[in-house]
C-alpha cells in the first residue's frame, strides 16, 4: 500500500491567513451554539448557511469563552507553537511522558444539552489514563467519560466519582499525549480570575494580560498549574482580532462590512473569504479554509507499506493512505 505523509515544514507568517486559522474554530462554535430546534429547522448542522448565522446566531455571555476553548483546542491540534510551547513547560511540570501532544475537547453546548466529545472516540484507547498528581494507579479515562458527562447536571453523579477526579467534570479539554497514552484534565477560562482548582484538574489555560508575563506557575492555593497564552502580538492578540472580525461579520448580515468597521487592510481581505462564501454551509466554509489558514507549510513524502489484512480473501477497495504529520518544533 502506498503511504502518502504531509509534513509540516514551515510556520504561518501571513496577517491574513493567520487570521483565518482562528476564525475557523470560532465560526464551529458559534455554529454548535446555535439552539436545537433553529438547527433542526435549517435541515440539521451540516446544512447551516454561513448567510443564515446573523439570523440564527444569538450573543450571550458566555460565546467568547466557548470560542476561546475551540480556538487552544484547534491550536494544540494544529501544533501551533505559540500555545504548544507554553502547555509543553506546564505538561513537563506535571511529569507528563510522551511528546506526541494532543487535544480532547470535552464540554457542552451553550444550552447545557448536547455533549461535545471531539476526537475522544478516535484518540483514547483502552490503556489511557488521566493523570491526577496523586500516589496512585492512574485511572483509565475512557471507562469514566460517561460518569464525567452526566456528573455536569447532576451533583449525585459526582458523589459517586472517585475522589481522585471528583471534579473532573469540570474540564473543558484533556491535554496529553497519544505516544505515552496520558492524560490531563484541563479548564480554560477566558477571565483569569473565574479560574478555579477542584480534583482531578491539573492545568489551567487563561489568556496573559497585556502587557504582563505569560510565565508557567503553579497556583498552590488552587494545586493548578496556570498557563497564561501569550498576547502581544501573538495567539490572545490574534484571538481577539479574529472573533472582533466574525462580530463585525455577523453585525453586516453576512456581508462585507463598513471600512470604518474594519479599518485594517487584513481584517478586510479575511471577511472577504467568509463573504465569498456566504452561501455555502458553515461546516464546508471551515473546511475549506483551511487550506489557506495553512498555506505552503508541508511536504510530501510517499513511502510504501505492507498491509495485513483480518480476513483471508478480503478486497481491498483502497491502495493509499494520506496522513497528516504535524512539526513539533
């Protein structure tokens, strides 16, 4: 079989494109936060107009933070060094093994009724284990997901959690590594000071403050490891930028806004991507952006494998695999 392996290479320089990498995550959530029966009433999630979401689109306090925790999601998944390198230090610190890193968002909508396990299915095995920081066997998180999604609505499931993850529940994302198979809960909180410390949890993601250090520290009042994300001019600054751009997006009715709205050269030419594309669904806007939110960054490598095969005699209806391998440096 033939093996076909992109490579990341190089980082992204461009103003806009860097733009289109965080408007990508915020437009997923600000589609999933969209009320049920709105959805359903469109044909379902994956028929959503990028021309609809002014209409069914409804601010409330809590979006920023929602697409700030899609936004270091994406950002770990897509190996962006401006996050990785400051959860990478923090990781070190929690004797977290492995160098593999990766992201499991765990959370729910807005509405508090649909359950969000990105990637967990595909990512956790049998054998992962979150890792606690006390002296104690880690235990497997898969078995335990359920447990920790239903305990978010019902304090008499938490009662019943081990004490070791008693407040497991409120993680928002697992940080770890697929080589070495570990785990950390992990919370994310776009106000600094709404961070709290509970069982189970051993990283805390917050934005830096401008103009202030973006250091790694353990909070010992809290037993939290905190990870400010740098901003000036770097992923908060960008983060800010790019959910300004949506906003300014969604206020012109999907269309282009006033210069006067969006003064900046490159904040102009990112919405005129979302504008070109105002027709199509919100779920194939993101995914063809992002080609351009990663432009010139890989290189191809073919490389031919064996194949085994679990059946004697069973077709074999493909003869190449295509796999995304991402830099870690």
């Amino acid at each position: 079989m033939q093996l076909i392996k992109e490579r990341q290479i190089n980082p992204i320089e461009s103003e806009v494109l860097a733009r289109i990498s965080i408007i990508r995550p915020i437009l997923t959530s600000l589609l999933i936060g969209i009320k049920q029966d709105v959805v359903d009433e469109m044909g379902g999630i994956n028929n959503v107009k990028l021309k609809m979401l002014p209409r069914a689109y409804r601010p409330g306090n809590g979006d920023i933070g929602f697409c700030f925790e899609w936004a270091i999601h994406d950002a770990i998944r897509h190996q962006d060094p401006r996050v990785l390198e400051r959860l990478e230090t923090a990781a070190r610190r929690c004797r977290l093994p492995g160098r593999n890193f990766e992201s499991i968002l765990f959370g729910l909508e807005k509405s508090g009724k649909v359950q969000i396990i990105d990637t967990a299915n595909h990512i956790l095995t049998a054998d992962s284990r979150i890792l606690t920081g006390e002296r104690a066997q880690p235990l497997k998180l898969k078995g335990y997901l359920n447990m920790l999604s239903a305990a978010f609505n019902r304090p008499e499931t938490r009662k019943a959690l081990p004490s070791s993850i008693s407040g497991l529940w409120k993680a928002d994302l697992f940080f770890g590594t697929t080589d070495a198979d570990r785990w950390l809960g992990t919370s994310l909180k776009i106000n600094p000071t709404q961070l709290e410390g509970a069982r189970g949890l051993r990283i805390g993601i917050v934005p830096a403050m401008q103009g202030k250090s973006d250091k790694v520290y353990l909070d010992d009042k809290k037993n939290i490891m905190v990870c400010p994300i740098p901003y000036d001019g770097s992923f908060m600054e960008l983060f800010y930028t790019s959910w300004g751009i949506v906003q300014q997006f969604i206020a012109a009715d999907a269309q282009m806004p006033r210069e006067v709205s969006l003064p900046v050269p490159a904040d102009r030419q990112a919405v005129k991507e979302l504008v070109a594309r105002r027709e199509f669904p919100i779920v194939d806007v993101v995914d063809a952006l992002e080609p351009l939110a990663q432009p010139n960054l890989t290189e191809q490598i073919n490389q031919t494998v064996d194949l085994v095969t679990t059946k004697e005699g069973e077709s074999i209806l493909n003869n190449a695999i295509i796999a995304p391998v991402a830099s870690l440096s």
